[in-house]
C-alpha cells in the first residue's frame, strides 16, 4: 500500500495565474447570480446571496481549477504521460471536491448560508409553481 501512496503523491504545484482565474470565476458566478434572481436577492438580500454562492460554488471550483491542475502541473513536471496525469489530477480533484463540499455543508457558518439559500431557492420555485398552476391571480 506504501508503494501505491508513493506512486500517486506529489506536491502540486498551483501556478499564480491559477489563483486569479480561480478568484475570476467565483467572482463571475457570485456577480451573475445576484443579477439574474431577483427573487432570491429579495429574499435574501444581495451581499448574503452572494456570499452563500460563493460558498456553493467555491469547492467545486477549487478542486477543477487550483487543485486539479496544480496535481497535473506536477505530474507532468515529473515526467509522466499525458493520460497517466490527467487521471491521478481527477482522482485528487474529485476528493478534494467531495472533502470540500462535505465541510461547506456541515460547518457553521457555511453551513447556515447554504440553508439559507435552499430556503430561498424553495420559496421562489413555490412561488413560480404557483403562479404556473394558477394558485395565485
């Protein structure tokens, strides 16, 4: 089991311009979210909603963008093949993935924005079902 660990460890290697389009597409995200659901900023407000985006969305980006990339950057600087690299980086990217959202969703006080915005969410989708079926005129 020692040898497989050994074989699959590397120190990733996250390259600076990796932060800023890390920082770029959260940014975006947060940014298109409050402008395009105006009922959840109602409900919310515009600073939580953005906050509780970029707590959904951080995780998943982390792992494709910084974490992903940093295990393949490293894999191929230490010489091997194309393929063998992109599998070992989306093994690492798909753990820090899960690892990421299970504490996101399971420690305050990230976990108290996600509730809010499941909240949220639920009441627009209420609202829309209910005008779409005409419970509402």
């Amino acid at each position: 089991m020692t040898d497989l660990w050994a074989n699959i460890w590397v120190e990733p290697v996250i390259l600076e311009s990796r932060w800023w389009i890390f920082a770029a597409a959260l940014a975006f995200s947060m940014i298109l979210t409050v402008a395009i659901s105006p009922g959840r900023r109602r409900y919310m407000g515009a600073l939580k909603l953005a906050a509780a985006q970029g707590t959904q969305v951080m995780a998943p980006l982390a792992g494709v963008i910084l974490v992903r990339s940093g295990f393949r950057h490293a894999y191929a600087m230490e010489g091997r093949g194309f393929w063998e690299s992109m599998w070992l980086s989306l093994l690492w990217g798909f753990g820090f993935i899960v690892a990421g959202q299970i504490a996101v969703r399971t420690i305050p006080p990230t976990s108290w924005l996600l509730r809010d915005l499941r909240d949220a969410n639920r009441a627009v989708w209420k609202a829309r079902l209910g005008r779409i079926l005409g419970g509402r005129r």
